[in-house]
C-alpha cells in the first residue's frame, strides 16, 4: 500500500532584505514540497499578501521597516487563524520570542539555522506543532519560574478591571480588541496598559504578560471574563 501523498506547503516570505528573500526562495522552491507564492518587505504588505495569497505558511522576520513582524502576524493571524506564522530572526531576544508567541506565532528560530532545520521546521509547524528555539526557550522559562521573594506578586497591587485587561495582552490581543472585550475605549485601554506597566515596573506588553503568565491572579483577586462580565451589565 502507497504512503498518501505529502502536500505541497506554500510559503509567503517576509523580510526587508532582497538578498535573503531570494536566498530562501531558491533553497526552499529547490524542495518539492514546498512552494514559494509571495514576497513582502515590509509590515503593511505582508498583511494585505497574507490576505491575497492565503499562504499555509509565513516566514517573517521580527524587524521589519515599517513596523513589526510580530504586529503583523497578529493581524495575519486574525484575519486568517489558518495561516500559520514562522518568526525566522537574527534577533536573538527573550522578549521578542514571548511577543511572538503572544501574537500568535508557531515557531521563533535564528537565521543561523542550517538548511536541512529549516525544512524540517517548516513542515513541522505546517503540521500543527510549534518550533521554537531551544536555549532560547529555556533561557525564557526558567526566567519565569523564578519564584519571588516571600510570595509576593507583582500584580497583586493590579485592580480587578487592570487584571482583565492584562489577562486578554497575556492571550495575545490587540489594544483594539481588548477594548471591544471589556465595551471600553482604545485610549482608555492605553491608559490602563500604562497603569499596569508602571505598577509592574515594565516597559513591554511581553514583560507584562510573562509576569501575569507566571503569576496569574489567585482566589483572592477573581478575574471574570470579558463574556461574563458584558453579559450581566
């Protein structure tokens, strides 16, 4: 009996560099089973090329010239959940692989990464599993499973409306789909997020969430919903 036949992957490049485009284009359309469809350089046109193309898989850059490419995938990812997102990075940064995961992201891995990886990793993740850097990974977690001194929490000092509105960044969420949650405004929505920062002594929504993801709200400080919560106003 013959095996199925393995599915072609196609593939969206994202980076700002015209010589690594064309570098992967040709390693991975050298491959049978992968197909490049598209190329995008900047922020803006890998969101509208996701769109068009409906690739399977977008292999982005963090960096990108008009914004970011973990901003992107969460718009990419959005718009079109069956889209899966592969960060292929020289940035090498704890909080950069959180933000990615936080965004939607299924894979963070470094472009130093050989040829034979970066074809296994992309077949992973169009299997459903995520890739992520292994030190990295570790390097991140172990970091958030400090235990801190005396028990303390940093978000115990977070109002209940402070805790909802970190719990939904913790999950990945846009200020602007926070704010439909919570029937709040984009600004008030700000306002809360620098609250939030300044009480935990962060200056990133990845540092914000890891400390909430680390830390999550005991019984004593409950955290409804945003279904729950608009559904008995």
């Amino acid at each position: 009996m013959s095996s199925p036949e393995k599915k072609t992957i196609r593939l969206l490049l994202v980076d700002d560099h015209v010589v690594v485009r064309s570098g992967l284009r040709m390693l991975l359309g050298a491959n049978e089973h992968l197909t490049v469809v598209g190329e995008a350089a900047t922020q803006e046109a890998a969101i509208a090329e996701a769109a068009r193309l409906e690739p399977d898989i977008v292999l982005m850059d963090v960096r990108l010239p008009d914004g970011s490419g973990i901003e992107a995938c969460r718009e990419i990812r959005s718009v079109r959940p069956e889209t899966r997102v592969l960060f292929l990075t020289s940035f090498a940064d704890d909080e950069a692989l959180l933000a990615t995961f936080l965004a939607g992201g299924q894979g963070y891995l470094l472009k130093e990464i050989d040829e034979d990886g970066l074809i296994r990793s992309i077949e992973a993740v169009a299997g459903g599993q995520s890739i992520l850097d292994a030190a990295m990974t570790q390097r991140m977690f172990a970091q958030m499973n400090t235990p801190t001194p005396s028990g303390a929490r940093p978000t115990d000092g977070l109002s209940q409306q402070e805790h909802k509105v970190l719990a939904l960044v913790a999950e990945g969420q846009t200020n602007k789909q926070i704010a439909a949650a919570l029937g709040l405004s984009d600004k008030t929505v700000r306002n809360y997020l620098s609250q939030i920062f300044q009480k935990l002594q962060v200056t990133h929504r990845a540092h914000a969430a890891a400390l909430y993801i680390r830390q999550a709200p005991g019984p004593g400080t409950p955290v409804p919903s945003p279904a729950k919560d608009k559904k008995h106003r």
